[in-house]
C-alpha cells in the first residue's frame, strides 16, 4: 500500500505540473496560435487528455468507496469487471464480514493503540479530556494552552471523528495518567473529584476542627 500510494503521488504532481503548463500555453496567444497551426499535436494531446479523464471516472468510484463502504458503493467496482448477481452477492458478503472485523478492531483498542495515539496528540488529547471529564470549554482551553480558540475547538472536533472505542479507549488510559500530566502542563485544570461543593467542604472543616 505504501509503494501504491507513492505511485499516486508521483501521479498527480506530474498530472498537476503538465497540466498547469498546459494551460500556461494555452492562454498565451502567442504560444496558443504556435499549438492550433500545429493541428496533429494539439489533437493527439487532447486525445491522451480524454483518456486521463476517462480514468478520472474509475478514481470517484474508489472515493466513493473510501468515504464510504457499503453495498452500495462497491456495486460500480465490481461491475467494471462484468455483472452478475451471484458474484456481487459473494463480494457484498465478504464485505460484510470486512467491516464487522474493522469495527470490532477499534470497538476494544488494546491499550498500545490508545497510547500510541496519544502520544502523537499529547496536548490536544489532554484538552479533549479535561473538556470531558472536567467540562471545560473551548474557549477555556484556548486560555490554557495559549492557542486560537479555533484549534482549540478543532481538537474537540478531531477526537469526536475517531472511532467509538477507540474514544472510550483513550480516555480510560488517561483517566490513569491524566492527573499527573495535568498538574504539570495545566495548573487547576485537574478533574473534579466526586463529592466536591458544600458537603465535601464542611466535611473537611469538621476533620480539621477534630484534629485541632
């Protein structure tokens, strides 16, 4: 997959380079009248030009696909080889079966996985908790991490994109590292224990009138 996906991306800079040069000479006139007394190139250039668009068709089925699996979407890929409603049938099953397995991966994400992630997004990972756990806001978050609100927000919005467990994953590793990490970077924004307010306040008052 990775030697694929820099296929692709060697692709579309020569796809982006060429055509932009393309364009360059087109919108010259001096250039462009040099290409239309040309006629054979020019027309060979826009047959090769149908061809890549051709191919630009078979692209938005595999984003489609990408954005979104399902039945539905792997209908046109599988087509493109012939259609028959007993192979469709087959490969819309094994689907199926592909994606419950992806899901049940991230449903229970072992804990390597969250720390990994984690890791990767420390600070806006320990945002995100505190504005679960804590209820801090954006626009308290930005205050304490000396950023835009928009990025503060931002991360919110990231960590609501992930996948379910591997949310509830994150946060159950935090909720045991958390407290540390917080009263290093973000002073008073610690999670609020159960039993704080009034009561927990004359509780402590009795014990330390006792102790005197």
């Amino acid at each position: 997959m990775l030697e694929l996906k820099q296929q692709f991306l060697r692709c579309h800079n020569f796809l982006a380079e060429s055509t932009y040069r393309l364009v360059e000479l087109l919108g010259e006139a001096e250039t462009r009248g040099y290409l239309l007394e040309d006629s054979l190139t020019i027309v060979d250039t826009a047959y090769w030009l149908q061809a890549i668009d051709w191919q630009s068709k078979f692209l938005s089925m595999v984003l489609n696909f990408t954005k979104d699996p399902s039945r539905k979407s792997l209908r046109p890929l599988i087509e493109l080889y012939g259609r028959g409603r007993e192979r469709m049938k087959v490969e819309a099953e094994m689907l199926e079966r592909q994606l419950k397995h992806r899901l049940a991966t991230f449903e229970q994400p072992d804990d390597e996985m969250a720390r990994k992630v984690i890791m990767k997004n420390e600070q806006r990972i320990l945002a995100v908790y505190l504005h679960v756990r804590s209820g801090y806001r954006g626009i308290d978050l930005a205050r304490f991490f000396k950023v835009p609100k928009t990025t503060a927000y931002g991360w919110l919005d990231w960590f609501k994109m992930l996948p379910e467990g591997l949310q509830a994953g994150i946060l159950a590793f935090m909720d045991s590292q958390a407290p540390i990490m917080a009263a290093c970077q973000v002073p008073n924004a610690m999670p609020k224990p159960a039993g704080t307010g009034a009561a927990s306040t004359g509780a402590s008052q009795a014990a330390a009138q006792k102790s005197a």
